[in-house]
C-alpha cells in the first residue's frame, strides 16, 4: 500500500513547482530513513576503514601500538588521523625552513595524488632517473605493453610491501615461469605466469637495469631504484641462460642498514663489548665471517655508526653500495672501469684514512693489502664468504696469504647466522617430547619459556616476522697468534675441531634465543643444525 502511496505522491508532484514541493515533502515523510543521512553513514565507515589501512602503514605509529591505533582509528575516524597529521606538520615545521601552510599544501597535494591514483604509485627508474615509460616505451594506447609494466610495478610494489629480500623469476618448463620472494631468509612462491608475459616482464625490469634484451645467455649485471613517495629503494638485477629460458635474480638492498646499532643487530652484553673494544683500537682488523645473506654487512654498518665518524677518517669499498652512511666517504666497485677492491684500496691508503671497510674478501692481493693496512695503524672492517671463524683463517691462508701477516693482522673475527623471530601476536607454547624435556633438564636449560610458530594475517601464515643475528666472536689473542704463525698442523685442526666447535656456539647462542621465546627449535635447527 505504500508503494502505490509513493507512486501517487511522485506523479503529481510532475504536475506543477508548486506540486513538486509538496510531492518532495511527502516522499521525506512516506521514507523510514533519511537518503543523505544514510549516504554520509556509508561514506564515514569507508572512510574510517581506509584510515584503518593508512595507520597500519605509517610512520608515526610505534609498532607496538599499530593494533591499538587501528582500533581507536576504527571509532574515531578521522579525528585521530588529523591528530598524527598535525603532530607531523609541526615536526617537519621545526625541522625545516618551509612555513606551516607550504608543508600543508604540500601534504594536500600528496594526498590528492594518492587518492586519484588509489595510493602512492611506485617509479622504476634506471641509473640515470629516467623512468621505465620512457626507457621501454609503454604507453596508454598500447594495452599490452601497459598491462606488463602494471605487472612489473606490482611485482616490486610486492617485493617491498612483504619486506623482501630477493626476487626470483625463473623458468618452470618451457610454459610457466615461477616467481618466487625471499622473505626473512626463506622462498616463498608469489605467482605463475604464462612463459610470454613472464619474458615481457624479464625484458622490462633489464631494460629500466640497463641491460641488453637481446642477449639472453651470458650473464649479465644490472641495477634499478623505485621510487614510492619520498621512499627510495635500490635493486641489483643478474640475468643468467638455463634450461627453458632465461633467469633473472633481483635483490632488494636493506636501505634501512645504515641506521642499525648493534644493540639491535641482536648482539648480548658480552658480545657487545668484546665488539666495541676491537672498533674502539686505533689499528687491527675485525673479519665478518658467514655465508650469503647471513646479515654480515648490516653488522658492519651496524660497527661503523658505533664510531664517530666526525674525528675519523671512514672511508668504505663497497658492491654495491647498500646504504648511504653521513660523513663517510663509500665507494663503488665497477670492474668495467677498473675499480677493483685491490686497486682501490690502494689509492684508499694515500688519503689519509682511520678506519677502511671492505665489502668482501675474495682475492689475495685484496687480502694482502687489507691485512697489510691493519698492520700499519689503520682499523679494517672487513667480510668473508666462509662457514665459520676457523674457516674463514684456512680461506685466507688457502688464498696465499703468508700465516706471519695472517696472524699479526687479525684483532677479532665474527661468525654470524640469522635465526627468524617468532610473530608475537600468535606464537604458541612449544609441545616438546619427553626426550627433549628430559636433555633440556640434563643440560640445566630452561625450557619453559620455548615457543614455536602458528601463524596469523600479521606473518603471512608463517609464524615468523622479522630476523635476529646469532654471533660466535672470537678474539685473537697471543697465544692463537702463535699457533698461526708457526704451528702448522694447525689447518688440519682447524678444518675438524675448530669448525665443530664454532658450530657448537653457534648452536649455543642459538639455544638461549630458544629458551627467551625469541624463536624457535625448528628454526635453530634449520639455519645451524
């Protein structure tokens, strides 16, 4: 009956202004709800959903407080957001010469980007800063080549969000190629594509790399920035031919390692100030020691911000370059140009320098004139691809370094492994079997506090967020560098009982990570067995 009520009021109100008006009126009166009340209920929940998402993402929110953040932001709305926008108005007025409404015209146009695009949109660009548009030609008009660079921004977008560490595309069969991400040390299939798309999406991340798309088996080396807001983040791109097709290995270097300290890389009290002694001497030489991706160089940037770099000379060999350090003079090692880790760091040495880093340790000659700087009052930061400390001594020697230089240049030598965190919000107690109950007992460790992974949204159904450093220091003292000097049977020792022995407390550390709940036995056994 109401519905041929509303019909009636909607048909005369067509018969006149005067009708309109009073039709108007009765069709206000005939609904149960107001339609612009309700349009403004639907767009306040939108909204408060969306600033949900911003908060999870922003800056000015601790970690630890994101949950409670998100919650508030879910009943309060924008309030709390123009809040957080206020607060960081005036930090950026403080801290710049821009006045109060530059920085928040600014902001409104930051924003008015954002929502036009649906969110900050992400550049590649190559070496020079020209975008990947202007690099490979896409256009709007191309649907094709403008779905394939939507699919490569994407990736990348997907690489940074998920933290990432690696990219892999690599060739399934001669149909599918997989990509997968390294995320906190472990793979983790992101997508399948078809074999054409994926050669398109190869093609287009080596040309914003400066590489040649036409050749697809020899190897080859590149290098990319995205760029999302005011974030830069660098990649390093290597191409290599294999069966069906052509890979393509792309990593993401850790921008953030440059503010790390070594209290965050994870390191005890006593480890700690073992390490702070051997950087605080004005000459020797602390050798990083670890396999690939074990965090070697974000502990050596972590040592370089313990030294004040304003009374000391720090100049750095690096490849590449990971992170920019303030009032440090780094270096990039181009082979094409010549610029080797020997033929630098001889040119490192007329220019006055206090502490020397070098990225890694992978000739004699580099060795030589590293251990040599160390000698004659330089401190040398240094890495080593190698299993543990006793191994990375026999790889040295093995290299031809003489064991008298060896032994006089060494100071400290630090084994490393990443173990992954346990995800705090859904980490459960450990069920351990009576065996392992009853050895925890026999070895007086404390497994009452052992955790192990679950997994939730927060952790990608994985257990784990985030990774800690687990380090084995070993300090040279006299009596080892007499063994190294002149004991030669010392390799073959070395090469058995030392090696045990430093994965023995690797294993050690490893385990009181375990007992603190910190991570879990299937991860220390995973990564140090």
């Amino acid at each position: 009956m109401q519905i041929f009520d509303l019909i009636r009021i909607v048909s005369a109100g067509s018969s006149g202004p005067a009708s309109a008006q009073a039709g108007s009126r009765s069709i206000a009166a005939a609904l149960p709800f107001s339609p612009v009340r309700l349009v403004c209920l639907v767009l306040w929940v939108y909204l408060c959903l969306y600033l949900v998402q911003v908060v999870q993402f922003s800056a000015l929110v601790p970690k630890n407080r994101k949950s409670i953040a998100g919650i508030a932001t879910l009943f309060t709305g924008p309030i709390l957001l123009l809040t957080l926008l206020i607060i960081d108005i005036l930090k950026n007025t403080s801290a710049s010469s821009d006045g109060v409404f530059e920085i928040m015209r600014q902001r409104a146009g930051n924003a008015l980007a954002g929502i036009r695009s649906g969110g900050p949109t992400i550049r590649l660009l190559d070496s020079s800063g020209r975008s990947i548009d202007q690099i490979y030609g896409h256009t709007d008009k191309k649907r094709r080549e403008s779905r394939i660079l939507d699919l490569t921004v994407w990736l990348v977008g997907e690489a940074l969000e998920r933290r990432a560490s690696d990219i892999l595309i690599d060739p399934k069969d001669e149909a599918t190629y997989t990509i997968r991400l390294r995320i906190d040390g472990v793979l983790k299939v992101l997508r399948t594509l078809n074999a054409e798309t994926s050669k398109a999406v190869v093609n287009s991340i080596k040309a914003v790399s400066s590489m040649d798309i036409a050749e697809k088996r020899r190897p080859q080396d590149g290098a990319f920035i995205a760029k999302k807001g005011k974030v830069t983040a660098s990649f390093r791109v290597a191409s290599a031919g294999v069966v069906n097709g052509e890979k393509l290995s792309i990593r993401v270097l850790n921008q953030s390692a440059g503010s790390f300290t070594l209290t965050e890389v994870g390191l005890t009290k006593k480890q700690h100030s073992i390490v702070q002694r051997a950087i605080s001497e004005p000459s020797g030489m602390v050798l990083m020691c670890g396999p690939t991706g074990s965090g070697k160089t974000t502990t050596m940037y972590a040592m370089l911000n313990e030294i004040d770099r304003f009374t000391r000379n720090v100049i750095t060999v690096e490849d590449p370059i990971e992170a920019v350090l303030p009032e440090a003079s780094q270096i990039e090692i181009n082979p094409k140009a010549d610029i080797t880790f020997a033929n630098t760091l001889r040119s490192i040495l007329r220019q006055d320098p206090d502490v020397i880093c070098v990225g890694e340790i992978r000739d004699e000659e580099t060795a030589e004139i590293a251990l040599r700087a160390s000698q004659t009052g330089h401190l040398v930061l240094a890495t080593v691809h190698c299993d543990s400390n006793a191994t990375a001594l026999i790889r040295l020697l093995d290299l031809g370094v003489s064991p008298l230089l060896l032994s006089s240049g060494v100071s400290l030598l630090l084994s490393q492994r990443l173990l992954r965190r346990l995800c705090r919000h859904c980490k459960r107690p450990a069920k351990l079997s009576r065996r392992l109950i009853q050895e925890f007992r026999e070895k007086r460790i404390d497994y009452r506090h052992m955790f192990e992974p679950r997994g939730c949204w927060r952790c990608d159904g994985t257990g784990y967020l985030g990774r800690m450093a687990i380090c084995d220091p070993l300090v040279v003292t006299d009596e080892l560098r007499a063994n190294i000097a002149e004991n030669k049977a010392l390799i073959s020792e070395l090469r058995t009982r030392g090696r045990r022995k430093d994965r023995t407390n690797l294993r050690k550390e490893g385990l009181k990570k375990v007992a603190l709940g910190l991570t879990s036995l299937e991860e220390l056994k995973r990564v140090v067995g």
